[in-house]
C-alpha cells in the first residue's frame, strides 16, 4: 500500500467498522459490471453466515444480481421500488421479495421490518452479519426530493448502524460530482471505482483525514 503507518491506520480504521456497523457509499463513472462485483465483496462470501437485503430502486436488473451466489448460509430478501426486475423467477425464485410501489416511506419501512426480521430469526445479530445493498440513490433522486430521500438514508443507515450492520449506497456518478460530496457526509466512507486494471476501488473515510491509495477490486 506504500506507507506502512498508513497501511495499518486504514487497517485499523477497516475493522473498527466493521465491529461498530458501518454505512458506505459506492461511486464511480464505471461500468455496471464493477459496481455489481463490489457489491457482491461488500454483501460477503456464500460461504459466511449473512443476513442480506438487497433493495433495488427504480432498477431493472435481474434482483439476485447483486448476492454473492448461493445463499445457503444464511438469509437473503429482496425488496423492489418502482422498477419490478427482470428475469426474476429464473434468478431468484426461492427469495424472499417485496415490492413497494411509489413511497418512500413504505420503502422505508419494509427495509426497517426486514432487519427486524433477521433480528428475531437469528436471536439478535452479531457485529456484520447484516448486509444490506440499496442500488441505486440516483433512482431515489430521480422521484423525491434531496431532503425527503436525505431523511429516509439518515433513518436507514441509523438502523444499519444500529444493528452493527455493514450497508452500502451505490451511487454511479463520479467522486467529484456535487450529488457525490452532497451525501457524502452521511456515510462512514465513500467507495470511488474506476476501471483501470479490470476494476480499482479507492476509500475516502469521510470524518477523517484519512484516504487509501488505488486497490483491486
């Protein structure tokens, strides 16, 4: 990584979110394909036990593209706004799946009524075994408004946290964009991609000064 005081600072920092519950931001002027195998990384191995959501607003991609295969170990729920996938019932036929038509604050609440879920099916959930994925925040800003859809991430992210979960916002302008800088300080880091090398990822911790060089994906 270069340094090795700041290897070992991004190392800290890495794993005190990860114990405390952390809420991410993934931007980048990317192709869809590096920000669907980012969020497979950060939804975590098949292998690991895991409680995921995936929320798919106004997207109409298949809605298991983005869980890391087979999900045997664990849970997996897919909750729709907007948009219904395509390809659904040849993708995901044995998940979970709520749809939400046209309201915020029902997307809302069946985000909030999952987590509770995976609490109760899993007598409380230990620090990162929730993982929730909501792809993308620019469909959210295409139908609400920026205060009305700042308010309902404060009210998830803060259950996010709450539960010790790791959560992430795809977002796929670039890092500089003013949509980007605008929500940045929402979350606990920000996520840059771009392609070079078959996919890089940079982390800007957004309450400290603190940024990783270029890393494989």
């Amino acid at each position: 990584m270069g340094d090795p005081s700041v290897e070992a600072e991004f190392t800290r920092t890495l794993q005190r979110l990860k114990r405390r519950g952390c809420n991410l931001l993934l931007v980048g002027g990317v192709s869809d394909g590096v920000l669907t195998a980012a969020s497979r990384k950060l939804l975590g191995d098949a292998s690991e036990r895991r409680y995921r959501l995936v929320v798919l607003a106004g997207m109409a991609r298949a809605d298991g593209s983005r869980l890391p295969g087979d999900d045997a170990e664990g849970a997996a729920r897919v909750v729709t706004h907007g948009t219904q996938p395509r390809g659904a019932d040849d993708v995901t036929a044995d998940l979970a799946k709520r749809h939400v038509d046209d309201d915020i604050g029902e997307l809302g609440s069946a985000i909030s009524e999952t987590i509770t879920t995976f609490g109760d099916e899993g007598d409380g959930l230990n620090p990162g075994e929730l993982r929730v994925c909501l792809d993308s925040l620019d469909s959210l800003l295409s139908r609400y408004d920026g205060p009305v859809v700042r308010q309902f991430l404060g009210i998830v992210t803060g259950q996010i946290r709450g539960a010790n979960g790791m959560g992430h916002v795809v977002l796929p302008y670039d890092y500089e964009h003013e949509t980007v800088q605008e929500f940045a300080p929402l979350f606990d880091a920000v996520i840059e991609y771009r392609v070079d090398g078959g996919g890089q990822e940079r982390w800007h911790f957004t309450r400290r000064d603190l940024q990783s060089p270029w890393l494989p994906v």
